[in-house]
C-alpha cells in the first residue's frame, strides 16, 4: 500500500504540472466545475406553471432587448437597452437557484441570437456561465443595486477571461490581451451595467416585478 501511495504522488505531481503549463485546460476545468455547480443548484428548483410563465416572460423581454440594441460588437455582444434586466428580477423575486436556471436559459438565448464561437472553452465563457452569474443576485434580494453589481461584475469577470485566452489575436499590434479584453469587455460590461443598475435604481420595484409577475411585487 506504501509503494503504490509512493508512486502514486510523483504521477499526480506531474500532471499537475502539465496542466499548470496550459493555462486554456486549467480555465476549462474551473469552468465545468462551475457549470456542474450551477446545475447543482438548479436540481434544488421547483417549478410551478405561474414561475415557468414569468421565466418564460423574462426571456422574451430579454431577447427583445437584444435584438433592438445600441450598440453591437463585431466579435459578439454589445450594449443592449437592459436585456439584463428581466433576469436580474427572476432572481430577486425567487432567489438565486431559479436565477442561475433563468440565467443559463438566458445564455443559450444568446447563443441562438447573436453566436460568435471560436472555442468549446470559450462558448462556456460566453454564454452559460457568465448569464447564470446574474442569479447571484438573489443572493441579495433586500439590497438590489448591490446584488445587480456583484452579479454584473461576475458576467464581466466570464468575459474578461473568455477574452484574454480566445480573442487575444483580436488585439491590435503591441496590445496585450488583458488590456485588450480589459478594455473592450470592461467598456461593453460598464455601459450595459450602468443601463441595467439605473432601471433597476430609479424604477420602482413594484412596477418592475409586476411586469413579470402580475401581482407579486417586490417591496
């Protein structure tokens, strides 16, 4: 048993250290980790018809917003008129769990709407992860300016790093990817976040909810 421990831990060292070595593998294995996190915590998710309608309600809004957008990147995304923010509301009405579920179902919208893949890795980072970030939110149902933030910062975050490892040749000469990424992404993120924490800020809730929901309103 001691001899297969001892040359078992030289074997798991190196593999370590092959990975270490391919930065793309590593992000790979964080990002399906996260995905199967995310879907963990979908399982927890009970669905009746009244949130799969308002789900649905907030999905169409959403894409509606995208499809009429200020602005449009070449390579993907872009400012929207607050596509973000009928999903951002799922998730401060239910909380985060049916927040990641309407945010991963947000992302393969996207993905339908506006595709731009060069990678698997890179689809990951694009569309289901970063849209299932905005169920973060939930987790700060009384505070609704914070959570937008955390939750919008987290999506910048998925594309900053999709950006850095998948459109670095995308980068004019002499321009290093982070920067590059860093300022595109950040640019795209600060305006599309600033457009979704002002309607979220100076609309009242109760108006904002009842869209979705009818009757439930936020307080």
């Amino acid at each position: 048993m001691f001899s297969f421990i001892k040359n078992l831990v030289p074997s798991f060292l190196t593999n370590v250290t092959e990975i270490s070595h391919h930065p793309s593998s590593v992000i790979t294995l964080v990002g399906l980790l996260l995905l199967v996190l995310g879907f963990v915590k979908i399982r927890k998710v009970k669905l009746n018809t009244k949130m799969i309608t308002q789900i649905g309600i907030a999905l169409a809004l959403s894409a509606v917003l995208q499809i009429f957008r200020i602005y449009h990147f070449p390579q993907g995304g872009g400012v929207t008129f607050g596509s973000l923010v009928p999903i951002l509301l799922i998730a401060f009405i239910y909380g985060p769990e049916v927040g990641i579920l309407a945010g991963f179902l947000h992302g393969m919208l996207t993905l339908i709407i506006d595709p731009y893949i060069l990678y698997p890795t890179q689809l990951l980072f694009d569309y289901p992860l970063p849209s299932m970030a905005l169920g973060l939110a939930g987790y700060f149902r009384n505070q609704k300016i914070l959570g937008s933030v955390v939750a919008l910062f987290v999506k910048f975050i998925c594309h900053f790093i999709s950006g850095v490892l998948f459109f670095g040749s995308f980068a004019p000469k002499g321009t290093s990817p982070i920067i590059y990424s860093l300022s595109v992404n950040g640019s795209l993120m600060l305006a599309e976040g600033a457009i979704c924490v002002i309607i979220i800020g100076l609309l009242p809730m109760k108006i904002l909810s009842k869209a979705l929901t009818g009757e439930r309103a936020l307080t």
